[in-house]
C-alpha cells in the first residue's frame, strides 16, 4: 500500500526504533517541548521521589511520534527505575500478563504503547492490579474451579495510546495523570533537529534546522527521519555530513515533500478533490475508489494533517478542499 512508502508517515519503523535508542532525550530537562506537561511530570515525580512512593498511573494520549514512549523511559530514569515495555496488541493471553506483572519489582514501571488495543480479558485483570496490586487468576472449571491470589509489588503503569476515545471508561478512570501530547510548531521542532545533529555528528547550517523543521508536520519523529534522510544525501552528492539550504532543498524536491510537508499522496488527494469533484464534497468511499485506496488509509494515515493545517474540512456532505489547498495547488503550478 502506498502509505506504507511514504517517509512522512508517524508510525514508527524499524529505522526509527533503532534512531531513537541514541537520540531519545535522557531526562525531562532534555525534552524539548510540551512544556506544560513537563513540568507537570516534574511536579509528579519529585512528590512521588519525596514520598518514597512509586508514581501514580499515568496516560499519555495523542498522534503518533510526539515523544510518549520517550516520556515513559524518561520517567523509569528520573525514578531510578526499571521499565518493563510492551504493547497493547501484544498482549493476547492473560497467562503472558500475569507473568509479567509478578516479575515486576517494587517501583517498577510497566509501559504499555497502544493500550486501547488490549483484549478485553486482559484488560479485566488490570483493574486489581493498578488499584490494590492483586491479581485474581481462575484456574479449572465448574465445580473444579478455584481463585489463586496474586500480591504484586507496587509499580506504576504507564499506558500511551493515539485513539483516546477507544479506551475503556473503567480503563481510563483508573489512571491517576492523564496527559495529552499535541503538534510541536516549527522552532521547537528546529530545536529538536539540531539536538540530533549533534549527536548524530552532522554540521548544520543556520537556517537548516528550521527548514527541515518546517516541512516536519509537528511530529520530532517525521523530524529526525527527514534529518537522517538529507544526511544520507548531503554524503552521497558532496561526500561529507553537512548540510546546507540548498542541500535540504534539493533532496525535499527528491523526497517530493514541499515547503508545507505535504508529500506526493497528499497533494493526489487534494489535486483529485479540486479536479475531479470541483473540490468538493467528496464521500470517503468514493474518493478512495478513485484513488485506488483503502478508506481506513485515507481516514488514519492521509487526513488528520490535512486537517489539522486547514488543507481540507469535513461536511456533512463529504470532503471539501479550502482555498488555503487552492492557492497551495496553484502555486505549484
């Protein structure tokens, strides 16, 4: 499918998870951005520090790629703890949850990415085991069957999920922090670029960091991934790490992302709107006809940027380009 090509895409990738083990901020005085909930977190981890106590269950909802797996390891270190990491989808029997919540020691922190993903029979035992750290598992049937009880060691859970909404009431009520994470604008972005230059030993000229930063799409994810990609070009045609204007210029012209971020199944679905169906409304199932797609790829992958930059609206009626996309489109030209 075409999305799974695209270098602006927010979900992370192999490259990414193996990226980020060097460039993942060590501690929340490195975390640029979210300065709010930053020092919300901060507030949070001294109290628990001061208290002695492990730290409340905490939820961090929002897109893709804006630093909650980073957040997840920053809090295990500024308590001086282990992390446990998996994923909701991961989890698809109550037996593998069981041994991992019994093999976490006092203080421990579990991070689950995804949780709204989680069976619904693994998610019952997490009820007892994030408010009074028991676990009650069944074993046998009818009149065979008996409760075996499981004390856990204190620990804190740290669920991080991109669709909110999904999550279970009785999930969610259960968190103690909630926080949500949004887009970062383009100077903490730049800032964000030039922290991973220097750890990935590349020269950045002035300017470079904030037009990288710009065609970013408010994700430091999409941000390091383009940063590593003007590396690999600036090495190929000059033979050295350093990247300049026109070195970020001419390999976004190769990767064909613009000066607004938009790649080229961006800039179809817009042409296609404005061309096809004088720019709207369109239904979803018939513009994925169209453009030979799936809807969920259209819906999850294509429009939340669309939308959040004011290229395209939602109706009742269908999707609906704005002139902002008119005069972007034209401009092109």
């Amino acid at each position: 499918m075409a999305e799974l090509n695209r270098i602006v895409l927010d979900q992370e990738v192999d490259e990414d998870r193996i990226a980020g083990i060097s460039l993942r901020p060590q501690s929340l005085t490195d975390f640029v951005g979210q300065k709010d909930l930053v020092d919300n977190i901060r507030v949070a981890v001294d109290a628990a520090r001061h208290r002695k106590e492990p730290l409340e269950h905490m939820l961090f909802s929002g897109p893709p790629g804006l630093g909650k797996t980073s957040l997840a390891h920053i809090i295990a270190h500024e308590m001086n703890a282990r992390i446990t990491v998996t994923s909701g989808p991961a989890i698809e029997r109550a037996g593998d949850f069981i041994g991992i919540l019994t093999n976490l020691c006092s203080g421990d922190v579990l991070f689950i990415d995804e949780i709204h993903r989680m069976s619904k029979t693994v998610e019952e035992f997490l009820y007892p085991a994030m408010e009074n750290y028991k676990i009650d598992f069944i074993v046998d049937k009818g009149p065979y069957a008996k409760t075996i009880n499981f004390n856990l060691k204190p620990f804190t859970l740290i669920g991080a999920t991109t669709r909110s909404g999904l999550l279970a009431t009785p999930l969610r009520d259960r968190f103690g922090l909630a926080y949500h994470l949004d887009f970062y604008p383009s100077e903490e972005l730049a800032d964000i670029i030039k922290n991973s230059a220097v750890k990935l030993s590349i020269d950045l000229v002035d300017g470079a960091a904030q037009e990288i930063a710009r065609r970013s799409r408010g994700t430091p994810r999409i941000a390091n991934r383009l940063l590593r990609r003007v590396r690999d070009y600036a090495q190929v045609k000059t033979g050295q790490a350093r990247i300049t204007m026109e070195i970020v210029e001419r390999s976004m012209t190769t990767l064909k992302i613009d000066r607004e971020g938009l790649d080229d199944l961006d800039r179809r679905i817009l042409s296609l709107i404005m061309g096809s169906y004088n720019g709207g409304p369109v239904g979803i199932e018939a513009l994925a006809a169209t453009m030979n797609e799936e809807p969920d790829t259209i819906c999850d992958v294509v429009e939340p940027y669309l939308l959040k930059t004011g290229f395209l609206r939602r109706t009742s009626r269908g999707r609906e380009i704005t002139d902002k996309a008119r005069k972007h489109l034209c401009s092109r030209i």
